[in-house]
C-alpha cells in the first residue's frame, strides 16, 4: 500500500509541474503524466481487489 501511496503523491507532483508556469518541456511532460497515470490506476486497481502490491512478500 505504501507504493500505492508514493505514485499517487508523485503524480500529484506530475499535475503540478505541468500546471505550473514556469514548466518548460510541457509536451514531454504530458507523455510522462499520462504513463504515470496508467500505473497509478493499475496500482490502485490492485490495492481494491487485494492483490499483493510490494514484490518483497511473495
């Protein structure tokens, strides 16, 4: 649950930086906000149906 946590977090940084005026290479960081977003999403996914999500565990 803890990674869950950490990509939510960072993609919350992601949304951030791209809303910012100040970003430059705004276009590469869209590719990088929607790549995060699909493994956020697939994470959660994971954490609702109570898949194991730390790989230490198995």
């Amino acid at each position: 649950m803890n990674k869950t946590l950490l990509k939510i977090l960072v993609f919350g940084l992601l949304i951030l930086f791209i809303i910012s005026p100040f970003t430059a290479l705004a276009s590469l960081m869209l590719v990088v906000l929607v790549s995060a977003f699909f493994f956020l999403l697939g994470d959660v996914f994971q954490a609702i149906i109570g898949g194991d999500t730390d790989p230490k565990k198995s």
